[in-house]
C-alpha cells in the first residue's frame, strides 16, 4: 500500500489544482516520496486553502518545477518500488487525494499506463471508526479528523501549516498502530501503543 498525502490550492479537484505530493511505503516506510511543483494553469488559487498549507500565491507561481515533472517523478518512485508492493492509494480521506491525482494526471494528459493505482482504495477515516466500534461497541463517533486520531493514539499533531510528505508519514504510523499494534517510524518508537484509545 502506497500512504499518500497532497496539498492543493482548494478543496475541488476540477477547479483548484495540486502543489505538492507526499507518499510512503506501507511495508518499506524507508521509500518515501516528495515533490512541489506549479499547479495547471487553469487551477483557480483559493486563499483560505493556501493558508493551510503555507503556500501563497507567489510561492505557488515561483516553484521551481511544473506539476507535469513532478507527476513523472512520482509515477518513476512507484516503478522503483520493491516488487511486493501493493499499488493501493491509503490515507486520511483518501478519495481527497486519490481524486486529485486522477484528474491531474488527466488535465496533463498523461498515458493511461502510467497509472498505477486500482479503483480502490484505503481510508483512514474508515480503519479508524472501524477500531472504535471494535472497542467501544456501535457507537458513532462524532468526529474522525486527522488531529484527533493522532491525539487519541498518543502522538503529537501533524504541524502546521500542513506538508504533504508530513501528512504521510503521519497517516502511515496512525495505520500501523491500528491495524497491527505496532510503529512504522522511529520517531514515535517512544511513544506506547494503546490498546484502547478511545476511552
């Protein structure tokens, strides 16, 4: 399973455009991914989304890169994975990113065999209520934000302004700590497994 996370200049994937684009490997959390570059052309720039993400319009027009070289580094990461790579897209909400990978691999209108992403996908949304039910019974939580599953499993918040490659590697060690008691990333080897985090 591939964890990806990326940032954006607004909330629609036919309207705003990507910035940046951050992946890890499940099974090889070592392999990991980042790329910046411009948005489409056509990407309407939203402010509020930007603040977000820490990006301004001037950042966004002065990146070094097109998106289009950063597609083609990403799909390039991809083929370069180990070969018992699942290429399934995992994340927090995750149809978010799966979506604007999809339609911005299209506005650039790159080859269809480049994607290599099924139609299905892995959510940590989904993993997590999952969890809570597990734990607590059929109840349903009110909330199942990014922040507060990292809160209730121990860790620290993903900083701020928010960072695509940051938002992988979080999402990955919140799914190992839910699906297999364990942690992917040295970084948070300190801080215990719970067993219950909901209560």
């Amino acid at each position: 399973m591939i964890i990806v996370d990326v940032e954006t200049t607004g909330l629609s994937p036919f309207r705003h455009g990507m910035i940046s684009v951050g992946a890890v490997n499940f099974e090889h959390p070592e392999e990991y991914f980042y790329g910046e570059g411009r948005p489409v052309a056509e990407a309407v720039l939203d402010k509020r989304a930007l603040e977000i993400n820490g990006f301004t319009e001037e950042t966004v027009r002065a990146l070094p890169k097109a998106m289009l070289d950063v597609m083609h580094e990403f799909y390039g990461w991809l083929v370069s994975q180990p070969p018992d790579t699942p290429m399934i897209m995992g994340g927090h909400n995750v149809g978010f990113d799966y979506y604007f990978l999809l339609e911005t691999h299209k506005k650039l209108g790159l080859k269809d065999e480049l994607w290599l992403f099924g139609h299905r996908t892995f959510d940590l949304h989904t993993v997590a209520h999952y969890h809570y039910l597990q734990k607590k019974g059929f109840m349903y939580a009110k909330t199942m934000g990014a922040d507060y599953i990292q809160q209730k499993l121990g860790l620290p918040i993903e900083p701020s302004p928010h960072h695509a490659l940051n938002g992988a590697v979080f999402e990955t060690e919140c799914f190992a700590r839910l699906l297999f008691n364990r942690n992917a990333f040295d970084d948070f080897k300190d801080i215990p497994i719970i067993d219950n985090p909901w209560v």
